[in-house]
C-alpha cells in the first residue's frame, strides 16, 4: 500500500489470471456485520461518493484478506476439503482477536482502514498457510509469506489520474480508530462477475474451535 503515490490508479482491471465466469478460492475475515465498522462506513460513505473517483464497498462486502487458495478450477474437491479441515483443527487452539482499524488511509487504488496488531493477524494466516503446505506441500503455497499487510478496504478507485490529495485531506478529518473482535475465518469462492467482488461462503471455522 503506497501511501506516496499521489494520484488514483484503477482498481478494476482483471488480474492475471481472472476472467469472467472465473472463481478464486482464498481465506478472508469477514466483517461486513460489526456494527462498530458499519457505522464508521456509513458515516464516511457519503464523503467517498462525493470524490467521484471511489466506489464505496457494500457492507456485506466488507473484508480482511488472509491467504488465497487457487482458482477454482485448478483445485479439486478432496484437496479443498482437506484444507479446510486442517486451518479448522488448527484454529482450534486459537482464541478471539481484538483488533483496532483506522485511521483511513488513501492510497493510489482506494481507501482503506489498516488493522493492529499485525502480528495477531499474522499468525492466523502463517497458520493457514501451514494447513495449506500439510496438503500440498511448501512449495506449493501461493504468494509471499512476507508481504502482508491486513486492511480492510472501505471503497476502491474507478478511475486513474485522479489526485489523492482532496481525499486524504477529506479522510483528515475523520481520523477514528475501529474496534472489534475477529471470531472466525472464511473460506470462500471469490468472483467479479457483477462487477464487485462477491463471494460464497464455503467453510468458516471458528477461532478457538
């Protein structure tokens, strides 16, 4: 997330890989039902409609991204379903996190909340990770184990050349700081067909079992 980049970039544009009718299986938490995060969303949507430039993310939509799986058709049912049974029996010993999100940050591709502390977060996705590799073995597990930074996006660009700088002095003035707790993880089917990203919730496996 370049917070130095001064101008918007769009987000919409198909990543290697995604095509319509295409599906990707990946672990998020889902958090578009926290009441405290609703009500910070919905009292700064109105501010990110105003820019022009932003698409704000439903509320069902709302999310943290963990760890991707694969596309779906690249996965088979058995590997799926021992995956999801392994992050289960190791999310058992786990307990609830509490975690804080904000201040809201602009970058080129959106607006989002980062969330603290990283490394409670961290830990739930290397334990993933972990049940991944126990299927597939470690060098089969997909994107950098280093390079993760837990946010929740709140709205994404829809267009480029646009300058951040009128956002982030709009966000200036909303500088609140989120708490919730994170009870479980999601595994989901992930598509944009319509457009934004929507998912269906395959497994959510509880922390702390």
């Amino acid at each position: 997330m370049a917070e130095t980049e001064e101008r918007t970039r769009n987000h919409w544009w198909w990543r290697p890989g995604w095509r319509q009718g295409r599906s990707f299986y990946t672990w998020h938490f889902l958090v578009g039902e926290q009441p405290a995060l609703r009500e910070f969303a919905a009292r700064l949507r109105p501010h990110l409609e105003e820019t022009g430039v932003l698409d704000p993310i439903p509320f069902e939509w709302l999310h943290m991204t963990l760890q991707g799986v694969s596309f779906a058709d690249e996965v088979s049912d058995e590997d799926l379903i021992a995956i999801g049974t392994a992050v289960a029996e190791h999310l058992a010993d786990f307990r609830p996190i509490s975690v804080e999100l904000g201040p809201a940050v602009a970058d080129a591709e959106g607006v989002h909340l980062p969330v603290r502390p990283v490394e409670a977060v961290a830990v739930v996705r290397r334990c993933i990770r972990e049940s991944i590799a126990a299927v597939w073995g470690k060098d089969h597990v997909p994107e950098a184990e280093n390079r993760f930074y837990p946010h929740v996006s709140l709205a994404y660009a829809n267009t480029s050349g646009s300058p951040l700088a009128p956002i982030r002095e709009t966000l200036s003035r909303h500088g609140e700081v989120v708490s919730m707790t994170l009870t479980r993880v999601s595994l989901i089917d992930l598509n944009r067909d319509e457009g934004m990203y929507q998912w269906k919730v395959l497994k959510a496996p509880p922390l702390g079992g």
